[in-house]
C-alpha cells in the first residue's frame, strides 16, 4: 500500500457526501496496485478469463431456458407465436456478481428474472413451468423449489456454479432491455405485480444503485474483490453471526471510493481501514449513505405503501438503533447491515 501517511478521515454527516481527496495516483499507488492486483490473482479472486467465461456462459444457458419459458406460457395464455417469442424476459444479476462482474471462488450467481404480466408466480415452480424446464435440462443438478420464502428462489447447480434464481413480474406486456434498463429505479417498483415481486426486484437496483453512484467502477471492483478476501481470510463475513453482509461491505467500499474518486485500488484499500476505524459506529451511530439523504427530497407516497413502511428514516427510534447503520442507495432504503450487534461491531 501507500507509503505515505494515511489522512485522518472526516465523519461526514449524512448530508455532505464531500470528498476527501481527488489526487491523482502517484506512481508508487500504482506500482502497488499492480502488486494487489497479482496478489488476488494468486489468491483467485482476480479478473480471471476463465471464471468471467463461465459466468457468463451460465446467463447465457439460464437465458436461452427463460425465454423458451416464457414463449411457452405466452402461447398456453392464448398469445399467438409472434406473440409470445416478441415478449421476451430478462435476466440481470444481484449480488456479488453484479457489482464484481466476475465470479468469486465457491461464489454462487445470485440471479432474477423479469417476465411479463402473463405468467405467473406458479408457472415459475410448476413441474410443467420454468422448474420443469431446468429439471430437463442436462446441465441443472441439486433443483430445490423455495415457493414460500419472504423472496421466493429456485435454487440449483449448472456447470459447477450455484444459482439462486429470483423472479419479478411486470404490469409490462413485451419485456426489452431497453425499457427495462433506463427504469431500473423507483419507477420500475411501480410496474411490479405485487409486493413479492418488488421485494425480490429490490436486490438487483441495490447493486445498479452502487454502480451507478461509484466514480470509476474498474477502481471500485479492485477494491471489492480486496475486501472480500480480507473479509474471508478474517471469517468476517457470516451475516447470520452478527457481521455485516455482502451487500453492507460493498456499500462501505464505494463510499471510500466517494471519498477518494482518482485514487487507485492500493491507496482505495488502505483508506478502506483508516476510515472506517475512525467512523462513529455503536451507540448513535452516523449512518453510512452513498447519496444524499433523499428522506427529504423525495416523500414517502411515491412509494408503495408497504415497502414505504420499510424505509429506513432517522426519524425512526428503531432505525437510529442499528450499532452500524449502512444504507442501501435506492428507495426503500435499507440498513444492510441490520443484524450487526455488539460483539461482531467491537471485532
């Protein structure tokens, strides 16, 4: 890492997301990003060719099942054939794989797919549906259907890699990546059919959320992948003993990446540690945003009523409660990191 002495970081208030530094790399930030970067590539957890061709012949495998998915209940629904294959159906992941554009070593793909208003939530575990198609299909092992899940999942194994697949349905007839791409926001939570379809529809505008407000996202993605091995290396990552998810570490990277928006990967994972070391977490905590504090730029009405009950407000006795609140970048916001208590927060 940097040779040089760390600045002290500012506990920025919510509502100034300043930056701290927008110094350029000095050549030895760079040299050492390099050596970071061979460092993850010995470790696995670089920008392997081949881990990057599998994961993307995986969606394309999933891709080509879900349309044919679709084309079959278009057509069951009284759809004509033009019909049902111009309805389309899209595939976008969430979780690590979104945000790392690569996969992590025993990573899964965490995966959802949007479908027009036609089909139906039991079309996508029926025997004679989507579940049916993959229990076909050569390449799928380990099938388990979890219809009954707060975010309902088909989870499975294809090509070594482990899949959970999401579903949404749209009030949309045609599903294109052009219109679903420029409202991936507010705006598409709208189009959802119900609650279990916006619910699942949350986790992918979370990570096009942290994308979206990162300033280089080849810098961030270096950064991420650092994290996470130290996070790995340090059992630091059991979200269901008390640590901070997947989801909590990648927000606290893009905001160092905020803070410092030309540095390099070495400097961004050294400052990693210096600013949140200095953060003021635990009892009144300062919680850790990504954008401003849209509480007050946008009210609670243009979101539906239920998921408008779940967003995070500093107006709440019981969101001020969290020991490290880190909130997710899109409406409803979320703390990410809700299940931290006092002993994994200390560590």
């Amino acid at each position: 890492m940097s040779s040089s002495a760390p600045k002290r970081a500012r506990v920025t208030p919510p509502s100034q997301l300043d930056v701290l530094s927008d110094a350029a790399p000095s050549e030895d930030d760079l040299k050492q990003s390099v050596a970071l970067a061979r460092l993850l590539a010995e470790q696995g957890v670089g920008t392997d060719a081949r881990t990057s061709a599998t994961g993307k012949a995986v969606l394309q495998l999933l891709n080509s099942i879900a349309l044919r998915f679709v084309r079959k209940v278009g057509l069951a629904h009284g759809l004509s054939t033009e019909q049902a294959e111009d309805a389309g159906g899209m595939l976008l992941p969430i979780g690590s794989y979104a945000l790392l554009d690569t996969l992590m070593p025993g990573a899964d793909i965490d995966v959802l797919l949007l479908v027009p208003y036609f089909v139906e939530r039991a079309h996508f575990f029926d025997g004679g549906g989507l579940c049916g198609l993959l229990a076909e299909c050569d390449e799928v092992s380990g099938l388990h259907a979890v219809p009954d899940a707060f975010v309902p999942v088909l989870k499975f194994v294809t090509r070594g890699v482990p899949i959970d697949l999401l579903l949404t349905r749209l009030k949309l007839p045609v599903i294109s990546r052009a219109s679903v791409t420029s409202e991936v926001n507010e705006r598409l939570l709208h189009r959802c059919l119900d609650e279990t379809d916006a619910h699942s529809l949350n986790g992918a505008r979370v990570a096009l959320g942290i994308l979206d407000l990162v300033p280089n996202r080849d810098s961030f993605r270096s950064t991420l992948r650092a994290v996470k091995l130290w996070v790995l290396r340090r059992g630091l990552g059991c979200f269901a003993m008390g640590y901070p998810g997947g989801v909590a570490w990648a927000i606290l990277t893009a905001r160092v990446c905020q803070l410092y928006p030309n540095a390099a990967p070495s400097l961004l994972f050294s400052r990693f540690f210096s600013v949140w070391a200095q953060w003021k977490f635990g009892a009144n905590a300062v919680p850790v945003f990504l954008n401003s504090n849209i509480e007050q730029s946008s009210g609670g009405s243009e979101l539906p009523a239920y998921l408008a009950a779940a967003d995070w407000s500093s107006n709440n006795k019981r969101d001020r409660a969290y020991l490290m609140p880190v909130i997710t970048p899109c409406r409803p916001r979320l703390c990410a990191s809700h299940s931290v208590c006092r002993t994994p927060a200390a560590v």
